[in-house]
C-alpha cells in the first residue's frame, strides 16, 4: 500500500476526485505512538487505498471540503480515537457517536487491555 | 415571509426499524436541511473484535446486523482466510453464495413490506412478508436458524446441503418465485405508490457517486457499481449482471429491489445446479499475519472489512464500513426541497440499518 506525506493529501485526494473516483472511507489504526490512516476509493470497481501517517497531538486535515460524504467517518474517528480535523464540516465536535456521559475515545489502545503480552508494544 | 422550524425526526418514529434522529430543518412545509444525529444503538463491535480470539469474532461479526448476518460472516471469515491463505472448497463457496443471495431475498422482501406500509398499503406489506416467510423457511431447513445461521466458518461451512435437500431449495426457489411475480406489480404500476414515489427524493448519478451512495441506492441512480461484479466466491462463474434504473427517485429504488429479488432467487438456482461435489470445508492452521481488505456487496450495498492482524490470536484492527454508513450522506442530499410529508418514505428508500451503519 502506497503511503502519502500528510503535506500531499488533498493534492492526492483532488486527483482521485478529478478522476471521478467514489469515496468509500478512512480507517484510523491506533499506532500507540501515532495514528495510520488507511483513505480508501473506488476508481471503477477498483479498491484504491494509501495510508497516511498523522500525530496524535495535532490537528489532522479534513477531505470534506473535497469529499463531501468523508464527514461521517471523519467525525467518527473524533469521536473515537480523539484525532481532530480541521476544517470538518459538519463538526460534531466529539459527538457524533459518543454522548456527553459517555467514555471518551473508546478505540484508543490501552497497554495490557489484551491480557499478558499481547499489547506491550 | 416563511419562518425556520427544527422538527426532530426519530429517535423513535414508525418508519424507523432502529433509531436515528434528523434534526429537519423546514419552512413552511419544505425541508430545507438535515442534520443526522448518531449514536442511539453504537455498541463498539470494533473494539470488542480486537479483544477477542480472531475465531471468535466469526460470531460477533454475525451479530453486527440481524438482517444480513451472513454476508458478514463470510467477509469475516474471508479476510481471515486470506491472512491464513487458506483455500476453500469450491462447494463451501457455492453454499455460501446460496446464503446470501437468500439473505438479500429476505432483507428486499422485508424492506419492501415495509416500504409498502410507510405509504399505507397493508396488504402489500402482508403479502411481502408471507413470501418472506418462505425464505426464512429455506434458511432454517439449510442452516438451523432463520436468521442468525452461524454456518459459515473460517476454511469453509459447518452444513452441507443433501441431495434431497438441494432439490427441495431448487423447488422452493421456483416456488417463491412464481408467489413474489404475483404480487410485484403495484411495486411498478400502482397509481397510489407511483404518486407518493415518482419523482420524490432524487439522487442524480452524478451526486450518487461523488457523495459515495452504494447499493440500490446507487444503482436506482443509473451507475451500474456492483462489488459482485469483482467476482468474489463463486459470482464469477455464475451468470451475473447488476440491476440499474435511471430515475434516481425513490421508485426506482423500490424497482431495484423487486428486480434484485428476481435476480437473487435466479442465482441461487444457478449455484443449486452447479454445486460441486467435495468437501466444505478445509482445516487450518498457522498464525495471522498482514493486513487485508475486502468488500462483498450486502443487500443494501457494497461493505467494506478491514483486518489487521495482531501478535498472538487477537487482531489489531477490526473495521466495518457497512453499506447504510455510505447512504446516509445521500440521504442528507435528497431531503431538501422536498415536503415533510415525504420524509418517511424518502428515509425509507435508502434501507437504512442503523445497528450496522453503528456497530
């Protein structure tokens, strides 16, 4: 899988739009010290992925100004991991899934949540 | 001079199976805004999938939708197969094929029973359901359970088909076939059905594909995307070809579905005839590793599952990309302009499973 640089994003995102190719969506892999984010499109029946590596203490960038449809998953991955993008519209600001009593960014890996090794990482 | 008014559509409302909330924005009696509000039935699948046992997760998988368990055991299970690169039987791959075609009879004939009571047209509805029942029937015969089947695992299935039983289901199949013709035509001609759905909740081809629709909702808008097209399993040696309509409204989303029930019962006649002797299922073993995509067109659309393998059993990354959580910004996309008397159906037509778009 191909890997973008975060500065080169929306170049590479305006090409596949360009292309007329459909959103399909973002998976967020928590990489304890970073985040992964897999972007995924269909470009005629085609699964065109390419990840990006994205802090966990700074904003990210939002597609939605260019796919309308990535505001969903965006602000799910807010929701869940706690990674924010700028300029997401709309913006649920954390709580698209989650109420306000709820946990905070439930899928972030904890350190021994798995049981004996398995998540020493 | 019209005044703003925000009119909570759901949690809870009759056309809703599960819960979501629009927040409508109307004036007058046109809505001219929608803001979705998640969240009522999130149960964070995902994150207990990276807790458990990877063969575990076959179950929980299951239970992601109750409507469409099975596709997403065999995509589970496929995506794990790829890790283990475990090759499966050619007849494991036919039944599997058999199962879910018949998930999709099921879930149309619901959804358009349902579809047919949010405009008031009850016998419609009881009849769709009574067809419905015999599918179920079918499932329960080949599978033992009428929804939850819990037959397809990691390397194959746990039941076969016996020959007595593969020439019932081709019978039955005909059967159901012959019933569901007999009471499809309102679906097309019904002057009270084409009155509140022609021409209500357009979805122009154009904004079906840069807004990401999926499924019948997609293919209603005249693109032909079908991820059976990638001829996963065994739908490249089935004759196979997606059902499109043009008018992008909320009746030719229903035609689609009558149409897809048609050309679901005549796939699993195909696979019935075809199916390979042999075993159904391979043994493995070996540890995960890599990571893998996959898509399987469910009966709302195109699904999409992610699997990242982990250091012992349990896997690292778990993520579903269901068909109805691609739908919803469609959905966004048709509501304004139209009357708040439409909204139900409008909502309706995209076959909104809200316990899958949450997980």
């Amino acid at each position: 899988m191909n890997e973008v640089q975060k500065d080169q994003l929306l170049d590479e995102v305006q090409n596949l739009w360009d292309n007329r190719s459909r959103f399909v969506t973002i998976t967020c892999v928590d990489l304890v010290d970073e985040f992964d984010l897999i972007y995924s499109f269909d470009h005629n029946m085609e699964l065109v992925n390419f990840r990006v590596k994205a802090d966990k203490d700074r904003p990210f960038i939002s597609i939605s100004g260019i796919y309308a449809a990535s505001f969903l998953v965006e602000n799910e991955i807010q929701d869940q991991f706690g990674l924010k993008f700028e300029n997401l519209e709309p913006d649920f600001k954390g709580f698209l899934l989650l109420s306000q009593d709820g946990p905070r960014t439930p899928m972030l890996r904890k350190v021994g949540e798995r049981g004996k090794q398995e998540d020493v990482v | 001079m019209s005044f703003r008014t925000i009119i909570p559509f759901g949690p809870q409302h009759p056309v809703f199976p599960e819960p979501i909330q629009l927040k409508l924005a109307v004036e007058d009696e046109k809505v001219v805004e929608a803001i979705p509000g998640l969240g009522y039935v999130h149960r964070g699948l995902e994150k207990g999938a990276e807790l458990n046992d990877y063969v575990k997760n076959i179950y929980l998988a299951e239970r992601v939708c109750g409507i469409c368990s099975f596709i997403h055991s065999w995509t589970y299970c496929s995506c794990i197969e790829t890790l283990l690169q475990v090759e499966v039987p050619p007849r494991a791959e036919f039944l599997r094929l058999v199962f879910s075609e018949l998930s999709r009879v099921h879930s149309h004939l619901l959804w358009l029973g349902l579809y047919a009571d949010a405009f008031g047209f009850e016998s419609l509805f009881m009849q769709c359901w009574r067809v419905r029942e015999r599918s179920l029937d079918m499932q329960e015969a080949g599978g033992g359970g009428r929804v939850i089947l819990s037959t397809c695992t990691i390397g194959g299935m746990r039941k076969d088909l016996d020959e007595d039983m593969r020439r019932a289901f081709i019978k039955e199949v005909a059967e159901i076939r012959r019933d569901f013709q007999q009471i499809m035509t309102p679906f097309f001609e019904d002057y009270s059905i084409k009155k509140r759905t022609v021409g209500i909740g357009v979805l122009t081809k154009e904004d079906a594909q840069s807004l990401g629709a999926v499924g019948p909702v997609l293919r209603a808008s005249g693109v032909a995307g079908d991820t059976r097209l990638l001829g996963y399993g065994p739908y490249r040696e089935v004759d196979f070809e997606p059902v499109v309509e043009a008018g992008g409204d909320c009746h030719s989303r229903g035609k689609v579905r009558v149409r897809e029930v048609l050309r679901a019962l005549d796939l699993i006649t195909q696979a019935l005839e075809r199916l390979p002797e042999g075993e159904i299922k391979t043994n493995f073993r070996g540890k995960l590793n890599g990571e893998v995509f996959q898509r399987m067109e469910q009966p709302r659309g195109e699904m999409l599952y992610y699997v990242k393998a982990g250091s012992n059993r349990s896997l690292d990354r778990f993520r579903i990309r269901t068909p109805t959580f691609a739908n919803i910004p469609p959905l966004l996309k048709m509501l304004p302009g139209c009357d708040l008397a439409d909204v139900p159906v409008i909502v309706l037509s995209i076959d909104p499973c809200i316990s899958c778009a949450e997980r």
